[in-house]
C-alpha cells in the first residue's frame, strides 16, 4: 500500500466534523479498537467511530519511519498463522477481507545466547522437543512433563476466556467451574510450576528464556501467560507482509465500509456518564460527542483511572484496579543500517542474550543496580523478515533491540515534551544506548561499520505516544494476581454503555488483543461470534 492509500484510512481530528450518528465510540485504534469495531461493523452494519490520539492508527501495530527506515514498535513475530484453517488465522482473514498476508521467519524463531550454551527455538512442536532432549538428554521425561503441562493449561484458558463473554447470569452461574481449572495453572509463577516439575538449571534457563515476550520473569509471570504465549510460537513465528502498518491498512476498509471512520490526532479526555451510563466521551478540546456505546481500547489503568469520572461508583473499581501492578518496560534501540540484509547475511530469528542463566537474578541486579549486565537484550530482524522492504527502502536494512528498564530511572523528565527533555536525559539515553549496540556488534558482528542510524526510545517515550501512564508495554502485569481479577478484565465493564477491548481483557499479544476485540463485540451483540471461526 503507498502512502496516499494509507492517508485515506484516517482523518486528523483538526479537519473534521462528526456526521451523522455514531452506534458506538472506540477511544483508540490498537488491534483490539480495531478488531472490535470492524466486528460490528461487518456483523450487524454497525457504524462505529473510532478516535486515536495518536498521528496514525494501530496503537502497537503502527509503524514508524525515518529517512530511508521503516520499524514496527509491537509486532516482531505472530504465531499460528501458518495453518490457513485455524481459528486465528480464519480471524484475522475476516477482518481484512484477506488482504492481511504472513510470511514465515524460518525454520528457527527464537537463538537464546546464555554464557553457557546457546539453545534454538524451531518451528514443530516435536522437532522442538526433539532439539531440547538432544541438548538435556537425561531429562526427557521432564521435558515431556513440561510440554503436556503447557497444552494442558492452554487447552483449559479456552473455557477461562469464554467466560468473559457470557451474558452476566450466565457467567455467574458457571463462572467458577469456566475459569477454575486454568486458574489452577494460572495462579501459579512460571517458576513454582517448574519446581513442581522438578526442573532447574539450564533447562529452567532454556524453558523460560523467552519471558519478555510475556513481560515478567519465571519467579514473577503467572505460568498461565507463560504456557499460552510460548505455545503460540510452537509452530513458528510469522510477520505480516508489507510490515506492522498493514494490520490498520487492511482492518479500517471493514470499517469504513458501513460509514464509520477512523480519526487521529482525536485525544479522549473523558468519558461521558450520565445517569450510571457512559453516553460519550469529551475530547481534550472541549468537544462533547455522544453514542449509545463506548469502547475502550485504551487499557483498563487509563480506562477506569484517568478517562471515567472519579465518582462513588469509579471509585472502588479504581482502588480494585490499583491492586495489580503495571507491566515492566523496555528500552528499545531502532538500528538502520546502510547495506540490505542480504549483503550483511543477517538472520530472520530474534536473539536473546542474556548475561547468566538465572533471569529472576539477572533482572533483580540490573534493577538495584543500572551499572548491573543488562539482564537481557533481546534483538530482532524487522527488514530481513519483511519481503517487501528491500523495495521500500532499497540498499537498506533495520534491526532493533529491546532492554528491560523501569519507570522510575526516567520519571524526573515526564513533565516535558518528547524530544526536548534536556541534555542529561540524552545522557542517560546514550550510555543505554551504547550499551544495547555493543549487544548487537557482539552477537551480528557484520553490522559494525553499518549502522547509520540509531535511536532509543524509554519508558517516557511509551508513555507520550501510547499513552500508557507508567510506559507500561504490555498493560497490566502478566501476574497470576491479574487472572484472579474477575470484574474489571472483561469487555463488558461494570459501567452500563461502556465496553472494553484489547491486551487488558484478554492478554498481551497481537493475536489475544485481536481476540479481545472479537470478544468484546459479542457481548454487544449478545452472539458468540467466535462460533464463525470454528476450526
Ligand atoms: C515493544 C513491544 C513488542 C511487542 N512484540 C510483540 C510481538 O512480537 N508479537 C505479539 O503478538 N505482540 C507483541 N507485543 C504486544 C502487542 O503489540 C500488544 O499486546 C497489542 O498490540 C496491544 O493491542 P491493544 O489493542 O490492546 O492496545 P494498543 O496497541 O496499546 O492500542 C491502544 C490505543 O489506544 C490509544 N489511546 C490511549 N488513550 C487514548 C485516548 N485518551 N484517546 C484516544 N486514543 C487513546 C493509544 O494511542 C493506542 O493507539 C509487543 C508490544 C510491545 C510494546
């Protein structure tokens, strides 16, 4: 899609008047705002309107250029949608009308690099089995153990996520036998499940090696999270061809097909409660515009905490809401490089690196202490996985790299604007930034001489452009705490009129937000709209 195409999917909110009437507003245009929206759209001829503050559309799935580049900011690799006939993939075919395509990264998705050994992630769930005997062959009953565990446990956060689409008497009838026996799992640290499993030592290290795909590490992440986001890469990774920006370019047709519109540039201050019922939303300009629904994509901390009124009824919700803890941030460095990814023989797996084999200790130092081994740098191949980039941006190629850092170390800069936080804020950037590059040139040492562009974005940057309040990436905690909390994480919110969709109601990913948005718009529908996609 070129650039005037893409144009066309959005307004700017600076040029715009509402027309007409809207059946429902969608306060942002991540994956889940979208996937909602073009739901009820194509289901019932909905006309939504959906309003971004942000200049493009997409939330995590946008892309981002600079002078010869191109990088996405949340989609690296997707899994599952190699299989035409699976459910998700059958999901994501229907938003876009087909027009979303994959391509495969490969054989390999993931290299972990420990001091001690290096262990590669292939795509098959029994040539991964197969590959982890043949590297801790005396433990292939446990390896056994632990796989039969993570299917178990994804197969039982099948009747966990149904439950937050039943109509209220229904879920309060057969909640608890839905969501006991995923909770089982889930209630439980990646790390007590392992012990009960007997495994330690570098297997633990390997088995739990891909944790910031899920954000916490084994002592901290329920393995609930654990189990569904590892076993969705079992059959490899995948990337949309033409890069991230085609989830938006391919969604908002659906949308705009019935009258409804896609606005950037659109800051929701408020939403409008009247009577116990959200009626609107207020924008940041003033302007009041009303609908019979309100969406949420903006994730439940903005949603109930800084977007509703803080009133006897938000009040307790907020105080519950509080109890579960922001997800971790990241630093993440966006290399360009002057050569393309062939020239430079770059992979199309990402790399973790880590600097010892216990990640709970790795993180813990590295928080008490900045000067600590950066307790894992995770590098990835956006251009080497994307076919048409080398088109795009010829004679080109990108890289990123992604570090685990807290609020708190950049906190003192948040009052001021993006790009203009002062000499020692660039400091500190520099010193991570170099630290994150001498990573890369240590583990692809053929970029060294290439890189021609490089640029570090922080917690703060997070926070101005996805506005998540603590630059949390990935909403709330993946804690087994935030599968425990049943009223708040579910697209009908406690407030009549407002709904709720994306990574907070089902769980981090592309795939679950997109599966949050579907979920949503069945509980406005009253229909299990997922029964379309049955396999
Ligand atoms: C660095 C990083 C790497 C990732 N890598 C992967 C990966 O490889 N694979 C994968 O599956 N997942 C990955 N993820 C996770 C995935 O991107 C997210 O889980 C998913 O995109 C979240 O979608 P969402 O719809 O819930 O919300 P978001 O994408 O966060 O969208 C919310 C939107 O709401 C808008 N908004 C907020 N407040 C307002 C307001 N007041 N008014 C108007 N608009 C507002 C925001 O601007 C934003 O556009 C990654 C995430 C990050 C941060």
């Amino acid at each position: 899609m070129d650039e005037s195409a893409e144009l066309k999917l959005a307004s700017s909110y600076n040029h715009w008047e509402p027309d007409g009437t809207y059946d429902a507003i969608v306060i942002g245009s991540g994956i889940g705002g979208l996937a909602a929206a073009a739901m009820l759209a194509r289901e019932a001829g909905q006309r939504l309107l959906v309003l971004e503050r942000h200049y493009t559309p997409g939330g995590y799935t946008h892309a981002f250029r600079r002078p010869g580049f191109e990088w996405d900011v949340g989609v690296h690799y997707i899994g599952e949608m190699g299989d035409t006939n699976s459910q998700l993939r059958a999901m994501f075919d229907y938003l876009s009308d087909g027009e979303l395509q994959w391509t495969s990264m490969g054989d390999v998705y993931d290299r972990l690099v420990f001091p001690q050994l290096t262990f590669d992630y292939i795509t098959g769930r029994d040539r991964l089995e197969q590959n982890l005997v043949e590297q801790f062959p005396r433990q292939r009953d446990k390896i056994a153990a632990y796989l039969q565990a993570v299917e178990d446990c994804v197969k039982s956060s099948e009747n966990f996520f149904v439950e937050k689409s039943l109509p209220a008497p229904l879920a309060w009838l057969s909640g608890w036998l839905l969501r006991r026996k995923f909770l089982q799992w889930a209630g439980k640290t990646t790390r007590e499940v392992l012990n009960d499993l007997e495994i330690d030592g570098d297997l633990a290290s390997v088995l739990a090696g891909q944790w910031i795909t899920y954000g916490l590490p084994p002592g901290q992440s329920s393995f609930g999270i654990h189990a569904i986001v590892t076993r969705h890469y079992h059959n490899g990774g995948y990337y949309p061809v033409g890069g991230a920006s085609q989830f938006a370019a391919t969604i908002i047709p659906s949308i705009q097909r019935t009258g409804g519109e896609v606005i950037v540039r659109a800051p929701v201050k408020h939403i409008l409660v009247e009577n116990g019922r959200a009626v609107g939303v207020a924008m940041e300009d003033g302007r009041e515009i009303r609908a019979p629904r309100v969406i949420s994509n903006a994730g439940a901390h903005n949603t109930y905490c800084r977007l509703l009124p803080n009133d006897a009824q938000v009040r307790p919700l907020r105080e519950r809401l509080n109890k579960l803890a922001p997800s971790l941030p990241f630093l993440n460095l966006y290399v360009g490089l002057d050569a393309t990814d062939q020239q430079l023989d770059l992979p199309k797996n990402n790399i973790w690196v880590y600097p010892g084999p216990d990640h709970d200790t790795n993180l813990a130092n590295f928080l008490a202490d900045p000067q600590a081994p950066l307790p894992l740098v995770y590098i990835s191949f956006p251009s080497g996985k994307e076919p048409t980039f080398s088109e795009r941006f010829p004679n080109h190629a990108t890289m990123q790299a992604i570090c685990p850092a807290p609020y708190d170390w950049f906190k003192s800069w948040e009052h001021l604007p993006w790009k203009k936080r002062g000499e020692e804020y660039e400091q500190l950037k520099g010193q991570f930034a170099d630290r994150i590059q001498k990573t890369i040139e240590e583990q692809v040492p053929q970029v060294k001489g290439h890189i021609q562009h490089a640029e570090l974005s922080t917690p703060l940057t997070n926070r101005h452009f996805a506005n998540y309040a603590l630059g949390e990436p990935y909403g709330l905690a993946h804690t087994p705490q935030r599968f425990l909390e049943r009223k708040l994480l579910r697209p009908a919110s406690p407030i009549r009129g407002l709904y709720l969709t994306g990574q907070d109601v089902s769980t981090i990913s592309i795939v679950a937000s997109m599966v949050g948005g579907v979920s949503c718009a069945s509980v406005i529908l009253g229909r299990n709209l997922f029964a379309k996609f049955n396999d």
